[in-house]
C-alpha cells in the first residue's frame, strides 16, 4: 500500500515538474514572439532603431536568457533533459543571438562577441546557429579592425560549412562567401602573398563543393562564388578555362549556371562583346526554358549596346517582351537600355516615350527611378532652359511623391530623397539641399544614403554658403553617430581643416 502511495506521489511530482518546464517554455516563446513582433513595430515605423528601443530590446531579450539556468557541459545530461527543458535553452540561445545582433547596431562589437560566444560555447545545439554566430564573430572582428582573428573564423565558418552543408537545397549563401571575405581583408590591409593563397584556396574549396554536391543548388550556388574567386584574383581567363570544363557527362555540354557566369564573365570583365553575344546564344540554344533565359536575352541586347549597333541591340531587347515569365526588373532593364539606343541615335521624342513608359511602370528599380533627373539633366546639358527648369519641377514633384508613397520602406524612400536632393543641387538650391540631407540623415540612418547625408550637406555648407563652423557641427555629429565608421578618420581631419579656416 505504502508503495503504491509512493509510486503515485513521485508520479505528481514528476508531473508538476514536466508542467513546469512546459510553462516555462511557453512563457520565453510568448517572450520571443513579443519581442520579435516589438523589433518588427520599431523597424517598420522608423526605418530603424533608437537608442531608447535597443535599450527596451535589450532588455526583453536579457530577461529571456534570464529565465532558464545554462545548460550542463555534458552532451549526455543534455540530451537526457526533459524537451520541454531542451526548447529552452535552444530559445536562451536564441536570445543570445539577438542581442549579438543589437550589439552589433549599436557598434558595441566586443560586448557582441561575447553574447555570441555565450550562444556559441553554452547553447549551440543546432550547427547551423553555431555556424552563423562565428559568421556574425568574424564580422565583429574585422568591424574592430582585428583582421587576422576575422579571417581566421570567416575560414572556420567555410571548412565546418563543406563539412555539413545543412540543407543542401538551401544554401547559405553568406557561409559560401567565407573565403572570399578572409581573401578581401587579405587584400584590404595589403598581403599580397597571403591573398593569392587565400584566393587560391578559395577556388580548390569551390571545386571540392561542386565535385561532392553535383547537380544541387549548393553546386550551383559555388559556381557563381567560384567565378567570383577568380574575379576578385583578377584571373578572369582562366576563370573562362576552368568554367567550360564543368559539363554535363550525359550530353557533353557546359551546364546552364556555368555557361551563363562564361558570357558574364567575357561581357562585364573581358569586354569581350562578340565572345559574350555568341555565348549568350549558346546558351538560348541549349537551355531555352532555362530561369536564366530572359538574363541571356537582355545579355545579347548589351553586347551589340556596346559595340553601337543600336538597331539591332534595340530588336534584341523588343525581344524580352514576347518572353515568359520575365522577372519585372528586366523588362525595366530593357525598355530603358531600348531608350538609351534611342537616345545615342538622335532620336529624342523616341527615346522619352520609352523612359516615361519606365517611369510610370518601373519608378521603383534601380533604372527607373534615375528616369526624371535624367530628363532635366538632358535639357540642361542641350542648352533648353526652358525645358529643363520644368523638368526639374516635374521631378521634384515626382521624387517627392515617390518618397511619401514608400515612407514606410526605408531603401526606396530614401533613394527617391537622394535623387530630389540631386535635383535642388544641380538647379543649386543649396540651402534646400542641406536642410534636405539634414533629413535624410535623421529619417533614414540605416541607409547609405542617409549615412552619407551629414557630409554632404556640410561639404554644400563649407564650399558653396561659406559656412564652415555649421559645416563643422555636422560632421561631428556624424562622427557621434557612426563612432566605428572607417571614414571617420578622413572626416576628423577635413573637420580641422575647416575650423582651421573658421573667422
């Protein structure tokens, strides 16, 4: 009877600790979800985050790595702990990695290291994890300007990633990058014999992939970072020789990916135009119904673009219309390449009814929101005054109104400003610009355009309204804002400079 009292009682007990754990792992994923939905809120409404949210961040995510004890040291205790226990710890973990990351905005990157070494040495249950947290390592490192240590974990992060390449039909593209990034900072702080190895070891690393993971996309993924490797070791010959031995066994042909980085290769680096076009062809030959396809099209136009055969480039990128499933950039691509044919031949009217159908269709790509600065740029250079002031109201309208629409996504918004900013500087609205890239730096921090929006207005304040001491406050406060800036040792000494020749 007494065993049967006990056996129960050690059953309650045993199950009011699993429903322990069980409340505690909902309690830090209801704490995750929270302070993940709150990041998102912040991003979303401010292009990016204050000082007093990172702080709100930090702390929410501190207390969730607070709300479990750090895992035991053996892998068999570990592994023997109830799920629910597992769970959490995996989600400390993820905690961890998230405060690595804010420490990392904020610029605070030894406080970064360390969150995640803790993820790495106490909570790296998952290799992929413990894979991004030495990624996030090394970029730590080389932000500190501790170049050997950096390079010494992007290449940890390759040799473990080969290794286990999980999933291999999702590759990491930032893991395959590894070596590229140790081989840069070879040659970033000038060791040239280090960086022909690095760059070397690149390739072998590569071709390994490509060997063992055939016919996958991490294969097809290492052969555009192996044409990469030989660019960045300026072997682009060779780079064509290696490329055009990968062939398919069956057919004896260069497989698709490969035969399309050839024709980038030859068009791009060797401006080897007619070699380029002829690949290109090779390629809508052999793969018609390839997802590259429509890029090989394009590709053909820009070779006879550069060689100024205009009327045949331009039947080339008539062509992208009559194609399936053509990514909307392209399409942009090609009528504006098409107007740019237009406009070498002479043929103007031609040209602006390609460019407005691209601004109206495309305003956001790349292509298509250079269109209305272009426009009154091109009035100005052919001497119309008339025309062009009224394309530059045309286009600060329009910019302006680009920028509202997209308020709420950083990247365009901001590029839509940069392009206005330009027009005020070009028609020299000078005081419009400053206060203009004033607010591009205070609305969109994260974005190139706002991190570089400060110098520029003070160069505008120093070189055209003779106003050096405000010229001088802003580049300070940029310095405030971006302590660990690479520039700031450049923008320091043009600073004193200035002062130098304040009254």
């Amino acid at each position: 009877m007494y065993i049967i009292i006990f056996i129960l009682a050690a059953g309650i007990i045993a199950l009011s600790c699993s429903e322990s754990e069980l409340e505690r792992q909902f309690r830090m994923e209801k704490s995750i979800n929270e302070a993940n939905k709150l990041k998102e809120q912040f991003y979303f409404s401010e292009g990016g985050l204050n000082d007093a949210e990172r702080k709100e961040l930090r702390q929410k995510f501190e207390s969730i790595a607070d709300m479990v004890s750090v895992p035991p040291e053996d892998t068999a205790a570990i592994n023997g702990s109830p799920e629910a226990l597992q769970v959490s710890w995996q989600l400390a973990g993820l905690a961890y990695y998230n405060l690595g990351l804010l420490e990392m905005e904020m610029e605070n990157y030894e406080v970064a290291f360390e969150n995640l070494a803790t993820l790495i040495n106490h909570y790296g249950f998952k290799r992929h994890q413990v894979q991004r947290a030495i990624f996030m390592q090394a970029l730590a490192r080389y932000k500190q300007k501790r170049y050997s240590e950096a390079i010494v974990l992007y290449n940890m992060v390759a040799r473990d990633y080969a290794e286990t390449p999980d999933p291999t039909y999702n590759p990491n593209l930032d893991f395959l990058e590894s070596p590229l990034l140790a081989a840069r900072i070879f040659r970033e702080v000038d060791e040239r014999r280090e960086f022909k190895q690095q760059v070397s070891d690149a390739i072998d690393y590569y071709f390994n992939i490509i060997t063992a993971y055939e016919d996958t996309p991490l294969a097809d993924a290492a052969v555009g970072k192996l044409a990469s490797a030989f660019l960045l070791g300026d072997l682009a010959d060779s780079a064509i020789a290696a490329l055009s031995a990968i062939k398919d066994p069956e057919t004896g042909k260069i497989l698709p990916l490969v035969l399309f980085n050839i024709g980038t290769i030859q068009q791009n680096n060797l401006r080897d135009y007619k070699a380029a076009e002829k690949t290109y062809r090779d390629f809508l030959s052999f793969y018609p119904d390839n997802p590259l396809a429509s890029s090989a099209q394009l590709g053909i136009g820009i070779t006879l673009y550069h060689r100024k055969d205009y009327e045949k480039a331009r039947y080339e990128f008539s062509v992208m219309d009559k194609l399936s499933n053509v990514p909307v950039s392209l399409i942009a691509d090609a009528h504006y390449l098409t107007a740019v044919c237009f406009e070498e031949e002479g043929k103007w009217d031609r040209a602006l009814g390609e460019y407005d159908f691209v601004w109206v269709n495309h305003a956001t790509t790349g292509k298509g929101m250079s269109i209305p600065l272009h426009i009154a740029e091109y009035y100005l250079k052919s001497g119309k005054a008339d025309l062009a002031a009224r394309s530059f109201s045309e286009a600060e309208r329009d910019y302006k109104r680009l920028a509202d629409i997209y308020a709420a996504r950083p990247a365009i918004a901001a590029a839509a400003t940069a392009y206005l900013i330009r027009c005020y500087i070009l028609q020299e609205k000078w005081e419009t610009a400053v206060e203009m890239l004033r607010s591009l730096a205070l609305r969109y921090p994260t974005t190139t355009e706002g991190y570089s929006a400060l110098p520029r207005a003070a160069e505008i304040l120093a070189q055209k309204l003779n106003r050096t001491s405000e010229a001088v406050d802003l580049l300070k406060q940029h310095m405030e804002k971006y302590p660990q800036s690479r520039s700031n040792e450049r923008i320091a000494a043009y600073a004193d400079s200035l002062e130098r020749l304040s009254p």
